[in-house]
C-alpha cells in the first residue's frame, strides 16, 4: 500500500503543475533536495523547476549540481520523494 500511495503522484509529474504552483511550492524545498533531485531528473523538469526560480537562486542550484559529483540514484530517489 505503501509502494502504491508513493507512485500515485511521481516527481516527473511536475511537469503538468502550473508555474504558480511550482513556484508555491519552491518556497517549502530545501535548495539542497532540490538540487540533488534534479541532478539525475527528467530534463523537462530540470528547465521546469529552474525556470520558476530567481535568476540567483537557479544559478546556486546550477552550481550545487555541478559540484555535487556523482551521486548514487537512490540518493536522488529519495530528495525527489521528500519534494
């Protein structure tokens, strides 16, 4: 049941949230969450989450993916999760 509840709404899904949604909702995520879910997303999402934020808030989120190095794609699974 669990498994189940935790696949209804996926992080790709994003996709088909309105901008002023997306925006609501950045408020409430941790910039480094943030960055290591987008760092193995769906590219949609990458530009959809990064269009919604500031021209300074997109380029420290830029930044922390680039430095982050690999990451392992469960460590990514679960900040996609929390967000």
């Amino acid at each position: 049941a669990d498994e189940i509840a935790r696949l209804m709404f996926t992080f790709d899904d994003l996709i088909y949230v309105d901008d002023s949604g997306i925006q609501k909702a950045m408020r409430e995520i941790d910039q480094k969450d943030l960055a290591l879910a987008l760092k193995a997303g769906n590219e949609e999402v990458k530009e959809k989450m990064l269009r919604n934020l500031s021209e300074r808030a997109r380029e420290m989120i830029t930044e922390e993916m680039e430095f982050m190095g690999p990451v392992r794609i469960r460590q990514v699974e679960e900040a996609q999760q929390k967000i």
